[in-house]
RNA sequence: GGAGAGGUGGCAGAGUGGUCGAAUGCGCCGCACUCGAAAUGCGGUUUACGGGCAACCGUAACGUGGGUUCGAAUCCCACCCUCUCCGCCA
C-alpha cells in the first residue's frame, strides 16, 4: 500500500518509479479522486457537526420535558433535513472507495540500486560460487532416473492429478533429511524463531503481504463452513419470498437470473472461504498484523517449514516434467521484520542464511539482483539463488529474497514505537526462501547423480539419514 | 456440533438512549514534599483522518458490519472472537 501524503508531495517521482516497473503514471488519477475525496470528507463532517449541535440543542429542551414545543420541534426538523443532506454526501463518499482499490493494485515501487528492465533477460548476476560438477557420463534428468529411486508421480497423478507426487522411501527420507537441516541451521546458527504457522488463512492476511486483490488466480481456496443444502435452503426462501406462489414464468427467469449472480456473489464470502499459503511469507509475516511491536524485540527473525500450494494458473505448460513446479510443495521461509534503517542489513543477512544452505550441500549456485521488471508485486529489492542443474545445463530459482519495505507492514497496519519517539512507525518486513525443499532434492539428486542411477547423499544430512549414505535403484 | 456468559482506553473495571472519548483504580510521565527513597499530594497520559504557518479546530473510533432514532458504548439483526459446561475427534 501507497502513502497518499507522499504522492501528494511528490507525483512526479512517483509516477517516475512506476515506470521503471513498465507502468503508466497514475499520481494524476489518483490526487484527482484524492481531492474530490478530501471535499466530500470535509463537507461530511461538517455536516455532521451541524447535525450533532442540533440534535443536542432539541435533547435539551426533550430533556427538560419541552419535547413538543415549537422551538423543539424546529430544531428536530432542522436536524433531518442536515441529516438527508448528510446521507446523500455520504453516499457519494462511499463511491470514493475506488481511491483505497486503486491504490491497494499498485505494486511496490523498487528500490533506488534496482536495476530497469522488462523481464529476467536483465536480471544482474551478482556472484557465484561453486563449481559445477565435470560428468564422465551424460547427467541424467531427475524425472527420469527419479522413479526408480522413490520419487512417484504415477501414483500421484492418479490420485490428485498432474503437478503432484509421492516420495517413497530413501527418497522420503531425503527430502524429510534436508528441510531438518535447514530448519535446524537457521534455528541454530541464524537466529531465526522457528514458527509453527496456521496454513488456512482468511482474505485480510493475504491482503496484508499483497497476494490479494491481483493474484487470487494463483491461489486455492477453501470454504471453512458451506454446505449444499445450506445453498438450497438459500434458494428456496429466496424463491418463495421474491416470487411468491404463483408460476410466473417471466419472474422465475429474472429471478434465477439474478439469483445466479447474487449466488456466485456469496459462495467465495470473505467470511467463510480460507485459503491455503502459497508460502510461509503469508504467515510469519502476518504474526505483526496489527500490532505494535517492542522496539527493543526488534528484529524478529522468523522460520517455519510448511507445505505450499498453489494453483500456477498462469503457467500451464512450463515444467510439466518433473519436482520443480508442484501444485504442493514444502519450503523452509525466513522472514524478519525490522526496523527501516535496518533492513538493508537484515536483507544481507538472509541471504547469507540462504547461501548457507547451499555451500553446505556443496551445490554450485548463482545470486541474481533482480531487475524491475521481473520483481514480484510487494517487493521494493530482490535476490534470487539459483542453483545449477546438470541435466538443463543451467541455473534454476530455488530462493527469493525480498525486502519488501514498508509496502506490506502498511497493508497489515503493523508498526513499531521507536525508541525516545512519540508516535509510531511502519516497520520494514523481508522474506526469503531458506530454501524450497523440493527444489533443493531435485539439485541434489542431479548434482549427486552416478553412472548407475544411483545417488550419493550429500555428507553433511548424515545425521539426519539414519545411516542411509546412497539412493540405488530398486 | 449443543447450551450459556462475555468483548469498553496500556491493564483492571463502571457505564442500558442526550456535552460519555467515556467514572474509578492500577500503571506510566512531570512537579511538589524528602539528604535520598518509599508513602503522600497536584497535574498530565488513546488513535486515525481532515482543516490551519501555528496555537488550535473539526470528525470518527466502546469486537466488526448493518439497522432503528432528531440523537447509539447503551436498543435490534448478522458476523468475528474469547471463556465455561456437554458432545465429537487426531
């Protein structure tokens, strides 16, 4: 969310780093329904100020038993008139709302030091490290020699359809083997709060970290508490009540016509549809909701494991083969929240966190400043790791680490008391992966393969694998 | 899921239609008293938005959203949340 004062103050800048994100300017628009706004607002309250002095001056003459005098009764009159003429400016007002949507569509604004640019093509690679592995034989795809070490799509597929899998045994144990340790790292050596978060979250949350209003598309959703026959009984005493008795054919036909879209209207209610996190971010985040946190708490570091889901509507087609983009996943997320002189260092820290991972399951990866064009909506800067994957010849996303700003603490009205200050403070909020646990088995796999089909267990899950040293086919 | 009780300022807790943004107590801040502290006394102590150079003024907020009324913390409806008992359940 946007602060209207600093457009107000500043439109052109603005409007300026709008377009490096390859968006019009909208700072006319908005301080346009901002003052039409402000009028309404003002002329609003007056009259309510009008009518308050009024009603007062009729309740003291009521409360004097002089309810009916002339003189009473002028001011009761007076009173619903300004009362009418307050009710039509409020309507108008209520119209208004357009200005909050507006606003709450737009995306962050990137930082200074990001760099312009339409799409990954110009993502800066900022460094690498690691060495990707010589093969003295043609690496292998992970869907491909993965079957026969435990990693079941077929059994998935027929279950719950495509984009999902079952891990089996070894291969189980493998993927369980790495979120432990990374859970264990970022406890242990990061300081980072481990979280155990809900995983059905209602509108207002993913409002707060920017999933919603744009991106419901990308979401699954579930209702808490609606039954069809709750839907019928509905139906029923709506038809009765609206249509009567009679067989009024033309009134059935409106009546369905707008029954059907004042039904489609309720199903998904915001009072009882949650939807599932497409990540931790949502959760540990929204832990601030609200709040005014402790200055001196500050930063909270925040850790959690949790399944993810999402839906991929927009990406039918990409990575149809494969663990890397599943409708569920697991992710190990971090996330802090801090105070803004504070955040710059906060983000390095969570890439250090991130990075950490990796070099201890010695998987040669890359980091990459992600350009304007290619952020995602809540972020003000981005990093993103890549790993490298034998079987595609290149480096794959398996961390995003984003300071988000101020832009999301706004949205969930999460502040902090600063130290010797009187009033309060947005605090600044980052998020990144530590890693994504699926993708981390898949570079695991590829980058460990043998000749055979087999695959080595990186030396550093030996604590975790139960004496497991090697994947072989069965 | 059934029955009941309840949601008021940092906390506790009054307030059932008319200067109630809200008594009182605790906490917190300042001042006085004191060598110092405690105790005591006095004063102050919410937030958001709008207007104004400013002092300041106005409006809104008593879980949330509607409604009734000239006027709602107070009455009505729906929802959310908390607590107690019962049922069910990993």
């Amino acid at each position: 969310m946007h602060d209207i004062r600093s457009i107000r103050d500043n439109p052109q800048a603005f409007d300026a780093a709008l377009a490096r994100r390859g968006l019009d300017g909208m700072s006319a628009q908005i301080l346009d329904l901002d003052k039409q706004k402000r009028e309404l607002q003002t002329e609003a309250e007056s009259l309510r100020a009008e009518r308050k002095r009024l009603s007062a001056c009729f309740g003291q003459l009521a409360g004097q038993g002089q309810g009916h005098t002339e003189e009473a009764l002028s001011f009761k009159t007076a009173s619903v008139d300004v009362a009418q003429k307050l009710s039509d400016v409020e309507s108008r007002l209520e119209a208004h709302q357009d200005l909050e949507d507006l606003l709450a569509a737009i995306p962050n604004l990137p930082a200074a030091d990001v760099p312009e640019g339409a799409d990954e093509h110009a993502n800066v690679e900022v460094s690498r490290w690691g060495t990707p592995r010589n093969f003295d034989f043609a690496p292998q795809d992970h869907a491909d020699f993965g079957p026969a070490l435990g990693l079941d799509f077929e059994s998935a597929a027929a279950m719950s359809g495509a984009r999902f899998a079952a891990l089996r045994g070894g291969m189980a144990r493998l993927h369980r083997a790495l979120a432990q340790f990374m859970l264990d790292t970022q406890t242990g050596q990061n300081g980072y709060e481990e979280v155990n978060p809900p995983l059905l979250v209602r509108d207002a949350t993913l409002y707060g970290t920017g999933q919603l209003p744009k991106f419901e598309d990308d979401l699954f959703w579930t209702t808490k508490r609606f039954s069809k026959s709750e839907l019928a009984d509905k139906f029923y005493s709506d038809f009765v009540r609206k249509v009567g008795e009679g067989w009024d054919m033309e009134k059935m036909r409106n009546f369905f016509k707008d029954q059907a879209e004042e039904t489609f209207k309720e199903i998904p209610d915001p009072i009882d549809r949650l939807w599932l996190i497409p990540t931790a971010e949502v959760s540990l985040t929204n832990l601030v909701r609200e709040q005014i946190v402790a200055d001196a708490t500050l930063p909270l570091r925040f850790t959690a494991l949790t399944p993810c889901f999402r839906s991929e509507a927009g990406s039918a087609g990409r990575d149809t083969r494969g663990f890397i983009r599943q409708h569920q996943f697991e992710k190990v997320e971090l996330v802090s929240i801090c105070r803004p002189e504070d955040s710059a260092a906060e983000h390095e820290h969570m890439l250090t966190s991130a990075e950490g991972i990796l070099q201890a399951l010695g998987l040669p990866y890359r980091k990459m400043l992600l350009c304007t064009g290619d952020m995602g909506f809540s972020a003000a800067k981005t990093y993103d790791l890549e790993v490298w994957l034998p079987s595609q010849n290149c480096y794959r996303e398996i961390s995003s680490v984003s300071n988000c700003g101020e832009f999301q603490a706004r949205r969930m009205n999460a502040r902090y008391r600063p130290e010797g200050e009187k009033g309060t403070r947005f605090l600044h909020t980052l998020n990144g992966s530590g890693l994504a646990v699926g993708r981390t088995l898949v570079a695991v796999l590829e980058n460990y393969q043998q000749a055979d089909g087999s695959v080595i267990v990186p030396e550093i899950l030996a604590p975790y694998m139960g004496g497991i040293k090697q994947l072989t086919p069965r």
